[in-house]
C-alpha cells in the first residue's frame, strides 16, 4: 500500500489499469488497496462540481458550466474514478 500511497501523492492522475500496471499488480489488488485505504479515511473519491465552478462570471451563472475554460475536453463522462489523499483536518 506505501507504492499506491505514493503514487497517488504526485498528483498525477492514473486509471486504475495503469496503476495496477506501475504497482506490477492486478486491478483487483489495486482496487482492494484503494477500498482499504478509503475505509481506513486515508484517502477519499473526488467529488467533481458539474454544476459550475463559481470562480468565473460564466459558471457562476444558473445552468453550470458554461465556459470551455472549466471543463476538460468531453467534460467529466469518462474519467473515471479519482482518489486523493486526505489531511489531518478531515478527521476532526
């Protein structure tokens, strides 16, 4: 679990398959390790706000995004699933 931990510590985002690929492990492990650790509140899923941004004129406007600028290319369909690692503030 230190290899997946410090992968997900670079911020670099990963498909579970190319995790499973660096760790020279299965998708299954890497998916037990990931459900362990967000059991244990070491890590968490991303939440993504599709619903605007509230950081730019176009996104604070009712309706969500609206600008090119805040979503990625196809928006947010086909990333997947994201994990990041928490912060002592979490827990309390």
């Amino acid at each position: 679990m230190e290899q997946l931990l410090e992968l997900l510590k670079d911020g670099n985002a990963r498909t579970i398959d190319l995790l499973a690929l660096e760790m020279n492990t299965t998708v299954d492990d890497v998916n037990r390790q990931l459900e362990y650790l967000e059991n244990m509140g070491i890590i968490k899923k991303v939440i993504f706000n599709v619903h605007g941004c509230n950081s730019c004129e176009d996104c604070s406007s009712e309706g969500g995004h609206t600008c090119k600028g805040c979503l990625p290319d196809g928006g947010f369909e086909n990333m997947g699933q994201m994990w990041e690692i928490t912060t002592r503030e979490d827990f309390k």
